[in-house]
C-alpha cells in the first residue's frame, strides 16, 4: 500500500523510503522509523501515513504502530547492545539508533524473587526492577521512542503532561540530545520527583489540576502556535511513544531464555505499559522467537485510583472516569486512555484487575525491600500488593513462572515510607549496644 507523505512540523524529514513510499529518512538515509510502515487504527484498522497524529480521521479511535518486520532472528537480537536498541529492527527507530546522543535506557534486572515468592506461596516468582533505567523508572524506555520520532518529524522542544516519572524521563532526553523541553505536572507530586525533573535544566510547569487536567492542557497546547515546533511524546508522538513498553516483554522473553511467563503483574496508569507488553508477547510469537503458549495478564490499580478495576469487576467494557486519591502517584490516572484495552487483553488472557489499600501498598514496598533488596515506588508497591491479594484469592498458580513489574526507584518517594528510620540511637559503646537489646 502507498502513503502520501506524512504532514510534519516545518523543518521534518522530507525525503521519503524507496521501499516504503511516505516513510521518511534520516540524514544518512536509513528509514527514519525502522520497519515501521504506517499508523494502524486501533478501533477500525484503517491506516494512516506516519507523522504526528495520534487520533484515526475516520473514526477517531487511537493511533499505532504497523510493521512490516520481515525476518529477524534471536541471533539478530543477541548482537545488539546491552540495552533497548538490541530490538530495534523491532521498534519504530533507524538501524543506527544506538549511535545516536541518547540515554541508552533498557536491559534492567530480572531477579529470581525466591525469598518474596516464598513467603507469597509462589515457586518461580521474578521482579522486572525498571528502577535501574538511568532516571530510575520504566518511563526512560518510551520516551527513548519517541525522542527519536520527534528528531526524525523535526521538532525542537520536547514536551509531555505528567505524574511525575515522565517528566523527569523528557527533561534527561532532551538534555542529552540537545534539545528544549517543556513538562507539566499536576502541583502537589513529590519533592523528589519534582526536583529530578527540574535539575536538567528545561522548564517545568505546575498547574493547579489533576493529571487528567493536565493533558487535557497539552492537548489544546498542540493546537496553538505557542506549542509549534512541540513534540508532546505521550500525546502526538503516543503511537510511537507507546512502544517503549514493549520493550519490557522483549526483555523478559529473552532474559527468561527466550520462553515466556506464565503470569505476568502489570501497574495500570494509562494502561499502555500492559496492553504493549502483551502486543510485544504476540509479536515475539508471531516472528517465531518464542514458542505459542498462553500467558495470563493480571493489571494492579491503587483502590484510591482504580477505574479499570472497577469496570473489569462490574463486568463493564466502559471504564469510568475517577478523581484520584492515593499514595500511588504515578498510577494516579482517573481517566485511563487504554482502559478499554486493557479490559480485553486480561479477559482474553484468563487474568484479572484487581486494586490494593494504600496500607496495602506501604506494606508491599517494605515487604520488597526486606525480602529481596529492591527499594520500589508506590507503583511497585501496588503490584507486589496485587501479586500478594491474587495469591491469596488462589488467582494465581503457585507453580508457575510468574514476573511483577517495579516500574522507579523508592528513593524519588520517600514519604512513602516516612515511619522508617534508625532502630536505635546508642552512646558508643559494648554496654550501651547490649542494653539496647540489639
């Protein structure tokens, strides 16, 4: 099928892939976005051309990325760097993408949790630990995705709405790759988030308002000239944005010896990071890297923030928008945009949806760090709760291969764990130490 060439920004990419009409190139002459050869409407399948949209002109459902991937092999995948650019011939990017100024997130820990699993009744439990991307959550991944989508498409100020994580995320990419950027928050996230997407030296904006709010924002922003020349990655680069998640079940896969879970626990935010680890199983199925077996997608909300939940327990196919009231900041999304697919990828897996306390959260966090060392976020906390309140309810096999997801590092969220501190102050000395009962 041919495209016409995609509209960008002023200064895009004009030139286009022999191969692929309508598909621009960099500089060097790769093609710009891979093997990637259109955007796909999630809702009605009609393609688009690619560039900067987000919504289908039929239909207005959601944007993603098609491929025509041809042949790749495991052999291929080895050889790439320690980090997301081994899947490249897998992920909207030029060829040379890991020659190029950016922060090579990816190839995180995937840890054998024998002590958790052990006291959680599971006997092949592992933690993706997303904390070790360099700004120390999941987010590093997608928008290494949709940097490169904003260099190819021509823009010059990178830009997101965010709950905290991104934000920091946008403000490294853009520092490392020379360009602007320009992040929204909702006023009142935590001083260590704040300050980590401050310290690179972009502007950061506060606005008086839930997240939800706060993209709304941006959206309008990407309507007027004061956001021309902006590229937005979790609004007009989102179909390239997006894939950055897929990125967890590649590794995963590979990390697991090329097979993949049996059960998998997934944070639920937008819900892009659990319906794009599903759409990276079914790619890596589809290629034949790993062998066709099914996989149980279970998602984790904050009950203080819990949309999709509810709707997966009613039954609902429609999720329906909430204010959120939680710890769990960065899963603080009352009105999910992958709600509604979210709610098809668990049903069809055989998984389920379910939310925790924030009690339950706190416990959790501290429960990760005593059993195996890993300091998590709220967001962690929430699936390691999840994980434990679906063991509980015989939800999940005991003895099957079983990965949670620890999306950042605890350290950006203290107050979290405020009541954590010195066990005892003692003067120094042997006495003192023995009178301490320590």
């Amino acid at each position: 099928m041919t495209f016409a060439p995609a509209s960008t920004t002023a200064n895009a990419v004009a030139a286009t892939s022999a191969g692929t009409p309508g598909v621009p190139l960099t500089a060097s002459g790769q093609a710009a976005f891979g093997r990637a050869v259109a955007l796909s409407c999630r809702e009605c399948g009609e393609r688009s051309p690619i560039g900067p949209r987000y919504v289908c002109e039929s239909c207005f459902g959601p944007l993603e990325t098609a491929y025509d991937f041809g042949a790749i092999t495991r052999a291929d995948i080895e050889r790439g760097p320690a980090s997301i650019w081994r899947y490249a011939p897998l992920l909207p990017v030029p060829a040379d993408v890991a020659d190029r100024p950016n922060l090579n997130p990816g190839w995180t820990r995937l840890v054998r949790a024998g002590n958790l699993g052990k006291e959680l009744g599971l006997r092949s439990l592992y933690v993706k630990d997303d904390s070790g991307n360099p700004t120390h959550s999941f987010k590093d991944r997608v928008v290494a995705i949709a940097l490169e989508a904003a260099r190819s498409l021509g823009f010059t100020t990178l830009s997101c709405s965010s709950t905290g994580n991104l934000a920091g995320a946008v403000g490294a990419a853009a520092a490392r790759a020379g360009l602007d950027s320009c992040v929204f928050v909702p006023a009142g996230l935590e001083t260590g988030k704040i300050v980590m997407a401050a310290v690179y030296g972009g502007r950061l904006v506060a606005i008086d308002g839930t997240y939800d709010e706060v993209n709304r924002f941006c959206s309008e922003l990407i309507g007027d000239e004061a956001g021309e020349g902006w590229g937005f990655v979790n609004v007009n680069l989102r179909p390239f944005y997006s894939e950055g998640s897929k990125t967890l079940a590649f590794e995963i896969a590979e990390q697991l010896g090329w097979r993949l879970p049996a059960q998998i626990v997934i944070p639920i935010a937008s819900g892009s990071q659990l319906t794009k680890i599903d759409k990276g199983f079914k790619e890596l199925i589809a290629l034949g890297l790993v062998e066709d077996r099914p996989y149980r997608i279970f998602g984790a909300q904050a009950e203080g923030c819990s949309p999709v939940s509810a709707a997966y327990k009613a039954g609902r196919d429609v999720v329906q928008p909430v204010r959120p009231d939680t710890i769990a900041k960065s899963l603080a999304i009352g009105n999910p945009a992958d709600g509604p697919y979210v709610l098809d990828a668990v049903r069809r897996t055989g998984g389920a949806v379910e939310d925790v306390t924030d009690a339950q959260i706190v416990d959790a966090i501290r429960r990760l760090a005593r059993t195996e060392g890993i300091f998590a976020e709220p967001a962690g906390g929430v699936t390691v709760a999840v994980l434990k309140k679906l063991a509980e309810q015989g939800k999940l096999d005991p003895d099957a291969e079983t990965v949670v997801i620890n999306s950042g590092d605890g350290l950006k969220t203290l107050d979290a764990v405020a009541g954590t501190g010195v066990t005892a102050t003692i003067k120094p000395s042997l006495a003192a130490f023995r009178a301490a009962g320590l």
